[in-house]
C-alpha cells in the first residue's frame, strides 16, 4: 500500500514514518510539510492512502482534501479531541490519536486493507500524468459548513452548475463545491457521467426514465425523481449511449 504521510510538525511525520516502517503492508512513497506541498505529491505519485494532520498552518486538512480532484483512502492523524469526533462526521476510514499508538496504526492498516481488498481500482492502469479519468470507484470530497462527506462517484446521480460553484446531488442532500462544470467534466468518465446541457451532468447508472421534450430535446428522470432536460443538441448522443 503507497502511503504519503502529511504533516506541518517533523518530528510527528518522524515518528509516524517509524512506525509504519515496521509494517509490511504499508509502502512510504513521499512526506508533505503542508497542503501544497500535499496537493504536488499526490498527484505526482497517487498513493492509495494519506495519512493527514488535520490543523496545519495556512490550510487545514480538510481544506487540502476540498481542492484534490480525486481523494486517495485518509486515515486522518490529529492531536485535538474535537477533530476527532468532526473526523467521523466526514466518514473518513479512520483517524489516529496523536501521540499515535503503534497498535491503533496497525488496526487502522488491517481496515484500510479490508477496504481495498473489497473495492479494488483500477488505478494500475491509470495515466502516468496524473490526469485519469474519474470512475465511479473514485470518491470525492464535499464540505458544507461543519458538514463533511467522502463521497463515491457512484452515489453522485447530478451534478449542477450554479455560479462558480457545483451542487453535488447524493443522499438527500445537494451541498456545493468550488469548480467549475466545464473542468469537471473533463474529468469524469464519459461511460458513466453524461454533459446533459450546460447546466448539468448526470449519472448514467441514477436514469430511470425518459421521454421526449421541446424542440427535440428530452427529459430525464432519476432514480429519486430529478427530472433533468437534455438539451437539444445533446439528445441525439444521449440516445445512442443509451441504445435508444
């Protein structure tokens, strides 16, 4: 497992490096002072897990995690007990106490290994710059406030442009995120997400139903009831994805 430890303190990214050294598992491929310095790395060497301190100067954490296009597996490492508890508001597969107790690192390894093993990628056969395509295997991350999610593609049936901002739409919630449609949609996987207009992109695998609409153009229904218009010049792609 490539690991990539992130931390503003050397001697924590010391003593954390240490000790998963003594893991067979784990596979230190790079270390980061700070969220830029994080935001390089990762994409140049796309580790499967980071181990990340969540207050740090500048950026925290999270914020690192709210601008990566894609989000490896985190096990959050922090020193404040109320980063903790909002660690398992976001979801995140697990978070260590610092200081770090080797036996808790292990136990969060055996989960991390038990996740990959049961949702494997294909992340060996991904472009070496850095620039795949994101499938419905990859997770994102969202922030809303104090609300945090690590979200599966697959879970995401619609996004929609509003201003500089995206609504994601999963679960029974639709919380925003700063980028751009257009840039996203550069990098979803076109067998999976749809450009449906200028507005919006769906999910393909969320369609429940279609029907004709204005001027050649149709309407999509989602699984959940999100009717979405495809606009014109889109609709005659959309039905040949769809067989239709």
């Amino acid at each position: 497992m490539r690991a990539i430890v992130i931390d503003d303190e050397r001697l924590a990214r010391k003593e954390l490096i240490t000790l998963l050294n003594q893991l067979e598992a784990v596979e230190i491929v790079g270390e980061a002072v700070n969220a830029e310095d994080a935001k390089e790395k990762i994409k140049e060497l796309n580790p499967d897990v980071i181990f990340l301190d969540i207050q740090m100067p500048e950026k925290t954490g999270f914020e690192l995690l709210e601008e990566l296009d894609t989000v490896p597996h985190v096990i959050f490492t922090t020193a404040y007990d109320e980063y903790a508890l909002k660690a398992f508001q976001v979801n995140a597969l697990d978070y260590l106490l610092k200081p770090i107790e080797p036996k808790r690192l292990e136990e969060a390894i055996n989960k991390l290994i038990k996740k990959v093993e049961t949702n494997k990628t294909v992340e060996q056969a991904a472009d070496t710059s850095g620039q795949k395509k994101l499938t419905l295997e990859d997770q994102v991350f969202v922030k809303d406030g104090d609300r945090c999610w690590f979200v599966a593609l697959s879970n995401v049936r619609l996004f929609e442009s509003d201003g500089n901002y995206i609504k994601v739409y999963f679960d029974n919630v639709k919380p925003m995120i700063h980028k751009s449609l257009n840039a996203l949609d550069e990098r979803l996987d076109e067998k999976s997400f749809f450009r449906a207009s200028r507005k919006h992109i769906i999910n393909l695998g969320w369609v429940e139903g279609i029907e004709p609409w204005f001027n050649g153009g149709l309407v999509v229904t989602l699984k959940g009831g999100d009717r979405i218009e495809v606009s014109r010049r889109q609709a005659a792609r959309f039905k040949e994805m769809m067989s239709l």
